[in-house]
C-alpha cells in the first residue's frame, strides 16, 4: 500500500532537550491518525517536523515518497497543509478571505474555497469577519483554510483542533477529518485518549520524545500502553478508555 | 466598499490639496505673506511644491507602517513610535552637522537621504533584537523598545543640534519639529517620489504574502510563503521609505500608524487594496496636515507639520492600544 508519510529516526534537539528522540513510523493512504501523548511528549514538535517547520537534527521525512527536505516551499504547501494549536488571523478578514489565503500556493479557485467552507458547515457565514466569530468557528474556518489549500489526495496535520470545542463541533470535525482522510492522509494531536480510540485508524503513542507505540488504533491505543506513556493507569470505562480517578471519598 | 473607500481618501486629498493651493504664504519680493484665493504663478509654484512634497512623505509614511505592522504583527508598529524616525533623524543630523563644519554642500540630499537610511536601517534592527522574546516578536516589549531607542537617538539628534553653530541650530530645529521644504532641490522630490513608487511596487507584488502574513507563523509557513526573505523585503522597504521620508520632512509622527489603519477600515483587508489605499490615506492625512498649519498662526510662523499629526495622532495610538486590533 502506499505510505502517504512516514519518518525515520526523527531527532529534535532544543539546546539540551531532546524534544523527539529517534521516532520512525509510515502510514498509508487512507490513514486518520491520533497522535497521543501527555503534556511535553513532543506531539506538537512532532507535527511542526512533518510539516517542515522544525528541521530534524536527525532522521527524515518522507511525504508521498518524496523527501520532504528536498520539496519547494510551494509544493510541500500543495502536498501537506497544517492548522497549528493557536491559528491567528491578525488583519479584519472575513471567514471567505481567510480560507482563500489556503490558495496561495495552489492559485486561486473560488470551488475550492466554497467547498472547504461547505465541509466545516460556515457557508452561511463566510462573509462574516473573522473577529465576530467565535472560538470554534475560527477554528473551523483555520480547518477549512487548511482544506482549501491542498484538496484531496494529501496530507493534513491538525495540533489540538478539537481543544475547547463543544460536541457538536468534534462531532462535525470528525466527519471532516474522515471524509478527507479517505483520499490522503489525516495526522491529529488529541488529549482524548477516548476520543482518538473512537475515531482513528490508526495511531502514534509518545512520551518524553520517544516513540512507544505506533501502528492500528485498536491495537495502540489500549490502557497498558497509555498507561505507560503517560505514567499512570488508564482503563476502559463505559467502552471509553479514561484515566483511572481517585475513589471518591 | 472598496471604490467607495477610495473615493473617500480621492476627495480627502484633492480637498486638503485645494485649501493648501488656495491658501498659504507666498514670496512677496523676499518677504512672506499671507494669501486666500487665486494664487499667483510663483506662489502656485511654492505651495505646489509643498503639497506634492505632503503627499509623497504621507504616501511613504503610510507604506512604511504599513510594511512596519506586517513585518511585526503588531498593530502598533509604524516609524515614528518605533523610534525608527529618530534614528534616522540622528543620521541627518549628523551629516547636517559634518556638511555644514566640512563645507561641502554636495552633502546635500544625498547626503542627508544616505544618512537618513543608514540610522534607520541600524535603529530597526536594534529594536527588533531588543523586542524579541524566546517566543518572538512581543508587541509590548517591542514598542517599549521602540521608544526608549527612539529617545536616545531623540537626545543624541539634541547633543548634536548644541554643539553646532547657531545658523544650522535653528535649522536643525525646526526640521525636528517636521518642515516642509516650499523650495526643495528638485533631486531630492525626484527622489523622494522615486523611493516611494519603487517601494510601493515592491509591496504591491507582496500583497497575497502579505495577506498570509496575518495568519499565524505557522499557518503562513506552510501556505508556501517564504516568510524569511518577505521579513527581509518589508525591513528594507520599511527603513528606506521611512529614511527617505525624515530626510526630506524631518520625523513625522503617527501618519504611519493612522494611514494603514483608516485603509483597513474603508477598502477591507486585503493588502491588494490596502498598499495603494495606505499610501493615498498617507498622502492625504498629511497634505490635510499641512493644510491645516496655513491656519495656525503661533506667532512666529505657522505651527510645525509634525506638532499636528502628533496631536491628531497621539489619541489614535492610545485608542488603537486599547482596541489592540488590526481594524481599529
């Protein structure tokens, strides 16, 4: 099958830290992967280095077969496009403006636009400024930016996008993230060890920079692996998978 | 929203340009005078003179905290505030000062524009060191820095004005205070007005990175934008326009801050519309400016260019600081 990203031996130093500490893994096409971790477990510098963001000291990445380092600033913009923990929009763009800034490398489609819009469910609101919408549609609108900028068929990264929105809206981000990861590839950060198990394929595990498990969501994503990764129990509550609570006293 | 905005700023400008043409001190045989209505050759000529001048240091004011505010992400940003006029002013100055203790005139316009472009260019990158955080850019920290650079340049532009002779003094002087020549060189118009279309362009053909400069780092990143080489372009345009600017006027304030702002507000947000927008808005605050002056006698003469935009200015900071945002 064709691996859609992959990474070999991937190190990130910060000065003496070691943020990720020789990660390797490939995913197919089709793949819709949680990448899961507690706080300061290199999730974020992991997906900053596969977007090419961060240049690994060590190790490789591999998009599509291509090497990542070796693409153009423009076609690694039409082969992965990122929405990053906090996405800014700093000038009064309305929601349609800010997801054609997704074109800027691809060339200017109003399909496209419309269409992302459409998928995240904010046509009726595209022509509102970004500034009078509220935290979850401004996260659906960086959604939709990304999904504009490099349509079917690629890679899309997504650090924290379900953090602070309410269900309806993981609900309908879910949807999003599936249907787009049925043609390429989807990489998400999630706390929600529960919520990941719910609705990946497949996943990531990292703990301290380094890789504890990667490969089909059912099978890496199970209460003695997270417990290890996040230096405390986890278990299975209501088909749910959840951090193990304190007896109530 | 767009066109209407443009013809908004169309008229602002043509009005102020009027009143100024119509009104103002003519030569009388050597003596100046007062004069309303229909002007004579020479006076059209002298306060000709002025409003383009106005409108070309307004036009590369405008593009400068514009180019200044991308370059930062900071709302804020804009020469003046930055202390990057200071800078620059410290660099005329100082070739002011060795021209006129040198004796060589050819250190004219050229000279001042060198100097001019050199103090900035050095003020703002030491004001981009000074407000860089370990997460950036901190557009508190960079406007503090911005000031207190912009002050001691401010104070080394007064050590240099005490220690000249009194003829030049005055001159420095009044040329801190923002003047505009009625007589100008016509290589240094043609240069002011050369710089201003030049790096008008340059941001022109940067307007759609421009746009995905507002998002965030990231998300410009890996839009495809080469977000190092257009921090380099907007430093340079930003410096040179705002060099070229002080060398001609003296450091005008807050024109740079208020014109990208009132842009924003009357033709959106896209810099394909916000260059042009900004550098008409820059042009027609300060020929407006340089209208309003005519007006205000302080006895001895007309009050100085820059005290107006800094009184017209120095509110519209304050209440952009409390919005803290791009359309304010």
């Amino acid at each position: 099958m064709e691996r859609m990203i992959a990474a070999t031996g991937l190190c990130v130093r910060f000065g003496a830290t070691k943020a990720l500490d020789d990660v390797g893994f490939a995913f197919p096409r089709g793949a819709l992967v949680a990448v899961v971790g507690p706080n300061a477990s290199g999730k974020s510098t992991l997906m900053r280095t596969l977007a090419g963001l961060v240049e690994p000291d060590e190790g490789s990445v591999e998009v599509m077969g291509l090497p990542l380092a070796r693409l153009s600033i423009e076609s690694r913009a039409q082969a992965i496009a990122m929405v990053p923990q906090r996405p800014e929009v700093l000038a009064p763009f309305t929601a349609r403006e800010v997801v054609a800034l997704g074109r800027y490398a691809a060339g200017p489609s109003s399909a496209a636009v419309a269409a992302a819009l459409d998928a995240v469910g904010l046509a009726a609101r595209a022509d509102v400024g970004c500034h009078a919408l509220s935290g979850g549609e401004r996260q659906r609108v960086a959604v939709a930016r990304a999904l504009a900028q490099v349509g079917e068929g690629s890679v899309l990264i997504l650090d924290e996008p379900m953090a602070g929105v309410d269900p309806a809206e993981v609900a309908r981000m879910v949807q999003v993230l599936r249907d787009r990861a049925k043609t390429g590839a989807v990489l998400v950060t999630l706390h929600d060890a529960g919520l990941a198990r719910a609705f990946a394929t497949h996943a990531l595990v990292l703990s301290r920079g380094r890789l504890v498990a990667a490969g089909d969501a059912s099978e890496t994503l199970t209460p003695e692996i997270l417990s290890s990764a996040y230096g405390h129990p986890m278990e299975i509550r209501g088909g749910w998978i959840a951090p193990r609570l304190p007896p109530q006293r | 929203m767009t066109a209407r905005g443009f013809a908004i700023l169309t008229i602002v400008l043509l009005v102020a340009a009027a009143v100024r043409l119509s009104f103002g001190p003519a030569s009388d045989g050597g003596a100046l005078r007062m004069s309303f209505g229909v002007p004579s050759v020479e006076a059209l000529g002298l306060r000709g003179s002025a409003v383009i001048g106005a409108a070309f240091v307004g036009a590369a004011l405008g593009l400068a905290g514009l180019a200044l505010q991308v370059l930062l992400r900071n709302p804020l940003a804009e020469p003046f505030i930055l202390g990057v006029s200071s800078g620059a002013g410290f660099g005329v100055a100082l070739v002011l000062a060795a021209g006129y203790l040198l004796a060589i005139p050819a250190m004219r316009f050229g000279g001042e524009a060198g100097g001019a472009v050199v103090g900035a260019v050095v003020t703002l990158a030491v004001v981009l060191s000074l407000g860089r955080s370990r997460e950036g850019h901190d557009p508190t920290r960079l406007v503090l820095s911005g000031v207190i650079v912009g002050a001691i340049f401010a104070s080394a532009t007064m050590l240099v004005e005490q220690m000249v002779p009194h003829g030049l003094r005055g001159d420095l002087l009044s040329w801190m205070a923002g003047r505009l020549p009625e007589i100008p060189p016509r290589e240094s118009l043609g240069l002011l007005a050369a710089a201003t279309v030049l790096c008008g362009l340059v941001l022109a053909r940067d307007a759609r990175a421009m746009d995905v400069a507002c998002l965030s780092e990231d998300e410009a990143r890996t839009s495809g934008v080469d977000m190092a080489r257009l921090r380099r372009r907007l430093f340079l345009v930003s410096g040179v326009l705002a060099a070229i600017a002080v060398a001609y006027a003296g450091p005008i304030g807050f024109v740079g801050l208020v014109a990208p702002h009132a842009a924003r507000r009357l033709v959106g947000a896209s810099h394909r519309v916000v260059v042009p927008a900004s550098a008409l808005g820059g042009a027609a605050l300060l020929v407006l400016a340089e209208s309003t002056r005519q007006f205000i006698d302080v006895g001895t003469g007309r009050l100085a260019i820059g005290v107006i935009t800094a009184l017209a200015g120095g509110p519209a900071f304050l209440w952009i600081l409390r919005r803290s945002r791009w359309n304010a």
